[in-house]
C-alpha cells in the first residue's frame, strides 16, 4: 500500500507482549514497545533473545499519553497487552522464576483479602492495568494525527481473555477486561479510519518460560479433547458445571456464575504464548481489515488455519 508498517506495543517487554512483538518482527514489520522500564525483554534466566535487537525498546507511563504520544504518529496498528490476574505483581516474577511457594504466597494475598478489589498499588490494581490503561491508550491513539494515509484503518488490538479462570481468579479481572472492550468499542465506533480487536485467549503457557503452566495446560488440553469426543446427549463434567450455572444466574451480575467460568476451562483449550503472538501478528496487517471485534480461542485457531472446530458448549 505504500505505507511502511509500524506497530506500537505496549508491555512489549512481558510475557505476551514478547511473543507479540516477536511475532510481528518475523513479517517484516518495524516493532516499537512501550514499557513502564523500557528495558528489553530477558528470558527466566536473564538473556535476551537475538531478535530483541530489532525493537525499538522504550520508556513510558501507558496512563500518561504525554509519555508516548509522539511514538503513535506513524503506527499503523497499536497493541495492548498490559494486564494482571492478581493486584500486585508478585505472581508473574513467581510464575518466571517457576516458584511454587512464590505462587501459592501470591494466591493467599489474593484471597485472603476482605476486599480484593480494595486499594492496593494503584499502579498495579486491576482498575488501572485491565481498563484503564487500555482505554487511555486507545484515546491517545484516536487523537494522534498520522503522519500517512491509508485506505484501510489503522487497529488497535487489545488483548482481553477468556472467562476461564474464575474462581481461581478474582471476578475484578474479567470484569475489568469486558468494562475495557466496551470501553474501546465507544471510543472506536465514531471513527472509520480505525478498527478495534479483541483478542481472548484461555490459560496461556509456555514450557520454558512459564514452567508451572505447562502441566495445567496438559490437563484442560486434554479435557478439552475429550469433551469434543464425547457423542452428544451423554452428560459430561462442563455439562453439569453448566446446568448449574443456569440455576444459580443472577440478572444483577455483569458475570455468568462461576460454574460457567469451571465450564469452560474444561472445554476450551489453553494457548501457546506463540500462538497469541501469532494471533496479534494477523491482525494488526493494515490489508487484513477483515479482522475486527472479539477473537476467542476458536476464532484465533481459525485465523491461524488450525483445522478444529469448538467442542459444543452446552455439551
């Protein structure tokens, strides 16, 4: 088209966001992340991959548009990839580091919380990281003037997630998610030259990276295989989770209870980290205007070209 492409990810130096920008370098495209240290991405064990030398790695406050505005210019799409499962960061730095004790300290202080959407780290709570920061993003980029011109919009892709987690995970974090897509939605709706995606993958693993979720995945892997088998009219586990869901559904909540949640962590696959990346890497091509809304994992194995199809859900 004429355009050379450029895509901005923020939280490029994080386990998505690293996949992510990976995954965009091998097509040819220029690569900038946004990161609160600006610091390039390092593995577990402190290296740094050789393709990390192709991204243009810098420092800015994603909730501080002055900080990074002038990066958005010339970019063709913009990601999102900042997010926490837990307020606090401990979490992630045990999940990298592979510490069992680390984790399990980290879901205590999730839950053992009267309050788990109280104030904390206003920096690391889930308002700011799951909504927030999405949607002050997204202003920033509707506001900035491009320096080109296309013929098709430019994207902003945020990466949302399935609703698998739940009661693992605090409601606060699928809740924040789903207030950033509507958000996004609104902010998006006025403006032709811009599309928005939704990416929502399930549990994301990867083996060296993220060691300790290797072996969960395995298992709602093969759950998830097995309730695609299973003939239709035969009662299964996800079956039963959901049949009480529809029991115990409350119209005042902005969640299906959790029972749908367990259910769907039972048949919808887990996701390579690669694959999220890869995922990122279609939408955002400034020809591929065909991709907009919300991706769920079945959606993303079909823009990937996986030849599968979604077990029925209230199988």
């Amino acid at each position: 088209m004429g355009v050379l492409q450029k895509v901005v990810v923020f939280g490029g130096n994080g386990f998505v966001g690293s996949a992510v920008c990976k995954a965009i370098l091998a097509k040819g495209v220029k690569v900038t992340s946004v990161s609160s240290s600006g610091k390039p991405f390092t593995t577990p064990k402190g290296y740094s991959p050789a393709w990390t030398s192709d991204v243009d790695w810098q420092k800015g406050d994603a909730l501080d548009p002055n900080s990074y505005a002038h990066r958005l210019t010339d970019a063709t799409a913009v990601v999102h990839t900042l997010g926490t499962l837990f307020e606090g960061a401990k979490y992630k730095q045990a999940l990298k580091e592979g510490s069992i004790p680390g984790l399990v300290s980290s879901l205590t202080s999730a839950f053992g919380s009267s309050n788990p959407l109280g104030v904390m780290d206003a920096k690391t709570s889930y308002a700011t990281l799951n909504r927030d920061s999405a949607l002050r993003v997204c202003e920033a980029y509707i506001s900035t003037n491009p320096s080109f011109s296309l013929t098709k919009p430019r994207s902003f892709v945020h990466v949302s997630a399935e609703d698998v987690l739940r009661p693992l995970i605090p409601a606060g974090y699928i809740e924040m998610k789903r207030e950033a897509e509507l958000g996004i939605n609104e902010l998006v709706s006025s403006h032709s030259d811009l599309r928005a995606v939704h990416i929502r993958p399930s549990l994301i693993y990867h083996p060296h990276y993220r060691p300790l979720t290797s072996p969960v995945a395995a298992a709602l892997d093969l759950s998830s295989t097995l309730h695609s088998k299973i003939p239709q009219g035969i009662p299964t586990p996800a079956g039963l989770l959901r049949a009480l869901a529809s029991l115990s559904r409350s119209p005042s909540s902005p969640l299906p209870p959790s029972f749908e949640a367990l259910a769907n962590a039972l048949t919808i696959p887990p996701m390579h980290v690669d694959h999220v990346g890869e995922t990122i890497a279609a939408a955002v091509d400034v020809e591929r205007d065909d991709i907009k809304g919300v991706y769920g994992v079945w959606e993303m194995r079909k823009l990937l070209g996986w030849n599968s199809t979604s077990p029925v859900y209230a199988h």
